[in-house]
C-alpha cells in the first residue's frame, strides 16, 4: 500500500446510480480503516491492498464535487482510463512481436533459420497485422479525444474506447501466444531470450481482459454518457 488516501465510491442516497457519492478516505492512522497487502501474480511492485472499512467517520468536506454524482464522475474517467489501457496492450504486444521477430532472426533449425520457413512469416505476418490495425484505431481515438470537445467526447468515444480495450487485450494475447510457438521452451525460461514473453504471459491477460464483458457491454449500448446518469 502506498496511498495516504484512498477515493471511494459509497452510497449517501437511496438506490441506483443517483445515491452513490465520491469520498476521500485517509488511510492511516483513521479508526474503522484494516490495511493488509495482497500477493498477486505481478508481485509487489503495484501495491495493491486489501482495505476494509468498519463504521468509519469520515468529514462531510472530503465529498468530491456534488453529493449523489458520484457514478457520473467514475463513467467520466473510463474513457480514458480503457484508452490508456489499449495503448499499454498495444505498446507490449509491438514489444512481444518485435522480440519473436529477433529470435526467429537468429534461431536456426534444419540447415536454416526460423524466419526462412514460409509457415513462420505467415504466423508474423498475421500477428502483425492485427497489431497495425489496432494501432491505428488507438491513435485514431487519441486524435479524437484531443480534438473533440470534452462534452462531444464523453458522448461519442464510450463505445470506441470500451471496444479497443477489449479489442487490445486479444492483440496481446495473440502475439504473445503467437511467440510461445516460436520460441517454445524459450518461451516458459524467466531469463534469457524468453524472459519478456513468459513474464507478459502471466500478467497481462488479467490485466487487460478483466472486465471485458462490461466492457462489450457498454459497446453494445453504443456509448457512455455520463449525463444520461444525471
């Protein structure tokens, strides 16, 4: 844990999206607040923590903006927050490919490299192109979201940015399944040429694939307008 305080989400109203509030929490030191880590398979460098909240005081000036838009303020920040994810998938699944690329370079098997034998440049090359084409949705929404205003964005890009999450996530996972092929028991060794496509396999498909059915979801409705929580 390395937060001092914690912005939680907490019902102040009655029931719905309309009752929930956004409150600061101090972490330390406050009555009512149990602190313990949490082993994930990442490791500790995340910090994440288990908090549990017991009838805890907290003052009525830690309310963060209007008491019952608390719901509205969270689908605010998932536009870019599924978007900062798409391009963290997309940034290690160019980093896996470029690393399966290397190897197959340099491997040799049968009097020849890898990369000479037309069923492995045809593994590449799909892999490839499913990360291009993601890529330039990424910068296609980045673009918009710098240049939209930010009541048109909210309105428009819920959708987009939910679909290229999800849609990010799967680029990885097939890269990465992709460089298990090729580098085979290379690709399960914690050090060495394999390192960076085992360690990606552990994490990243949790990461980036969590909450993909939310995230269809609000594809399927073709947007998230926070207003229409108002």
């Amino acid at each position: 844990m390395w937060s001092d305080y914690a912005t939680t989400a907490v019902r102040t109203g009655g029931p719905g999206p309309k009752g929930i509030s956004l409150l600061v929490v101090p972490l330390k030191k406050t009555s009512g607040v149990h602190c313990r880590a949490m082993e994930i398979s990442a490791g500790t460098i995340s910090g994440t923590t288990y908090i549990e909240f017991d009838d805890v005081l907290v003052p009525t000036n830690n309310l963060v903006g209007v008491e019952g838009q608390g719901f509205k303020y969270i689908l605010t920040n998932f536009n870019h927050e599924r978007l900062s994810l798409a391009l963290s998938a997309t940034a290690q699944a160019r980093k896996v490919q470029s690393t399966t690329f290397e190897y197959v370079t340099r491997r040799e098997a049968f009097g020849k490299r890898l990369i000479d034998q037309p069923v492995v440049r045809h593994r590449l090359a799909k892999t490839g192109a499913e990360l291009e084409a993601v890529w330039a949705w990424v910068e296609q929404l980045v673009h918009a979201m710098a240049t939209l205003t930010k009541e048109d964005a909210d309105r428009l890009l819920g959708g987009q940015t939910a679909l290229v999450k999800v849609r990010a996530g799967k680029v990885l996972e097939k890269c990465v399944s992709s460089a298990q092929l090729l580098l085979g028991g290379n690709s399960v060794t914690r050090s060495g040429q394999g390192e960076l496509i085992e360690s990606t396999s552990r994490v990243s498909f949790f990461s980036y694939d969590t909450h993909w059915t939310v995230s269809y979801s609000d594809c399927a409705r073709g947007r998230i307008d926070p207003d229409s929580w108002r």
